[in-house]
C-alpha cells in the first residue's frame, strides 16, 4: 500500500494510518459531547428598517444636487434644491389677495357698523341691516380663504428646498442639475444603517417553535462573523403560495460593516440536543474529503475521515461519524500534515 504525504490521499481516496510522532508538540483539543441548542437554519437578506425614497412635491427645474449615493446626510440637511421662481410668484400673487381681501373687510365692517347706527335711529330698514351684515360676513369668509391661499402658497414655496426627514446614507440618486421634475418624481432613495433587520421565510411547521423560542443567532457569511439579535417579529400571515411566514429579525444597532441587500442566515433555536463538537479550525478539507488528525495518547498523529454536520456557533461544528468523545484532534492540521511528513 502507498503511503500517504502530507495530508493526501491514497490513490483509492483510503487514510494512511501511520502513526508517527510530532517533531514538535502539536496544539490539540479534546473531541466533546456536549448539550447545545439545537436549531433551524432560514437564509434571508438584510433590509433597513428605515428606507424612503423622496419625491419632488412641486414641478420645476433642478438647479441644485447636495448628495450623492455613498454620502452621508444629516436630519434636515437640503438634498436637493428646486427651482423656486414659480413658487415666489405664486405666494407673491396670494399675498396680493390678502391684502386686496383685508381692505374690503374694512370697509364691509365699517359699513356694517354706520348701518346698525342708522338702523337705531330709524333711518333705514331691517332689509339694508341685514345686507350689511351679510356683506361683511362675506368679507370676513374672503379674507379668511385669502389667509389660507397665502399659507399654502408659502408652503409649496418650502417644497423647492428637498429636506432628508432623517438622518441616513444614500441608497439612490435617480436626478441630475438641469432636469425637469414634476409633482411625485422620485428624487433619492436613502436608509437609516443604524436600524437593520434580516428578513428570512420559516416554514409553517417550525413558526410554533420559533414563537416559542425567539433566541436567533445570525450568520453574516460575507463578513465571517455572527451576531446575535436583539429582537424577533414572527408575521401574523402566511404566504398561500408557499406555506411560509416571514419572520425579521432586528440587529443591533450600528452594526458595523452590515448594509441592505447583503446574504444572512438566520439560526433559530428550536430546541437541545447532545453533539460531538470539534473546533472548526481542526477540520481539514481537501476536494470532497473532510478529515481532522488525530493525536494519540503517545503523540502519534493518524489522519481519520470524518462526517460533518451542522455549525454550533462560530467556532465549533458538529460531527457526526469518525470520532468519540475523549479523543484529541490537532488545532493545526496543516502542521500536523507536516509533521507526519517530515517523520517519513
């Protein structure tokens, strides 16, 4: 039988079962059989909590653009400035009618009270009383429809300067100096990266024991890193296409280096179970094998296959076939390959 290299494989894909000693002592670990949460895995994508897209609220022409996707924006920064000319000459106009509508309410009013003197003094009739009094009532209604035109029109003269409602990032810049927008168009999008959440779909025959067990850690795979939630909402609605329930997942807040759109897994516990663990950094893959070395009472080092199953956290995975609690397994497999090299 050939014997095996450094960490290879016999032609027939069979371990070398070579016992030899470590040139230098190897960093192992103890193989355990311990108690650990057991849990469903959902994949998902990372959302903001707060995501709007601003729209223009009056029609003119773009004459300033203050941000642009990347840049981060302040709670009332101006993002985008609208050509206010229109709007000016509007509120000047509404304002002309105000004064226009006070001046005849003066005089409506004035008229009002010579005629109720005049009524007193049996000068003129019921009838020329009561026209009075309508017509200043009307005036009074005129200057009040007046007030209002002026407020709306200083208030459409507000829409030319576009304000961020809150503090975020740029997401989207759908404008550019020069264009014409109108009423609703779309100007930027921006989200709030101190509030996200994961959105993931569970099946309807695991929500139970979500509900019952909102413990959740997130795997963040683009980023190597887990993190665990700070809360967990399980929609009151299934999907009838897919019997399935969307479940969010909220981060915690300003986590670092996360951001709408990414890929997160969410694992859910649903419940305990006795695993063999071994740390993730003993394990040894090469092609379709998966293997660790395992060190003897002696120091010998064996390389020996292995079955994995799930992930139990960042640092330890479990197996499932090919080792027994109590055996040591090299932390460094690559040193360990090497070792048995070098002893050849």
């Amino acid at each position: 039988m050939k014997r095996l290299a450094a960490g290879g494989l016999i032609g027939f894909g069979i371990f070398a079962a070579t016992e030899v000693c470590a040139a230098e002592p190897l960093a192992t670990a103890t193989v355990v059989l311990r108690e650990v949460a057991q849990s469903y895995k959902a994949e998902g994508v990372i959302e903001a909590v707060r995501q709007s897209t601003v729209s223009a609220q009056i029609s003119g022409r773009v004459k300033e653009v203050s941000f642009d996707v990347g840049d981060t924006v302040h709670k009332g920064q101006v993002i985008v400035r609208i050509d206010e000319r229109e709007a000016a000459q509007a509120l000047a106009g509404s304002q002309a009618q105000v004064m226009q509508s006070q001046a005849a309410l003066t005089n409506a009013k004035a008229n009002y009270e010579r005629s109720r003197q005049l009524f007193e003094q049996k000068f003129i009739s019921q009838a020329a009383l009561d026209k009075a009094q309508a017509d200043y009532k009307l005036a009074l209604a005129q200057a009040a429809a007046s007030d209002a035109g002026a407020g709306q029109s200083a208030l459409t003269r507000g829409y030319s300067s576009v304000v961020a409602p809150y503090a975020g990032v740029v997401a989207a810049r759908m404008v550019e100096v020069g264009e014409l927008v109108t009423v609703g168009k779309p100007l930027m999008t921006g989200f709030d990266p101190s509030q996200l959440r994961a959105v993931v779909n569970v099946p309807e025959q695991v929500v139970r024991s979500v509900g019952t067990q909102p413990q959740v850690q997130l795997e963040l795979p683009a980023l190597n890193r887990w993190v665990t939630a700070a809360s967990v909402t399980v929609q009151p609605v299934a999907d009838a296409r897919t019997h399935s329930t969307q479940v969010r997942v909220t981060l915690p807040a300003n986590e670092a280096g996360v951001y709408p759109g990414m890929f997160v897994r969410a694992h859910f516990v649903t419940g305990k179970a006795s695993k063999i663990l071994v740390p993730v950094s003993a394990v040894l893959r090469r092609s379709e094998v998966v293997a660790v070395y395992v060190v003897d009472k002696k120091g010998g080092v064996r390389l020996r296959q292995v079955r994995l199953g799930e992930s139990a956290g960042q640092n330890e995975v479990e197996v499932m076939a090919g080792l027994n609690p109590g055996e040591k397994v090299a932390l460094d497999p690559v040193k360990a390959g090497m070792g048995v090299q070098q002893k050849k």
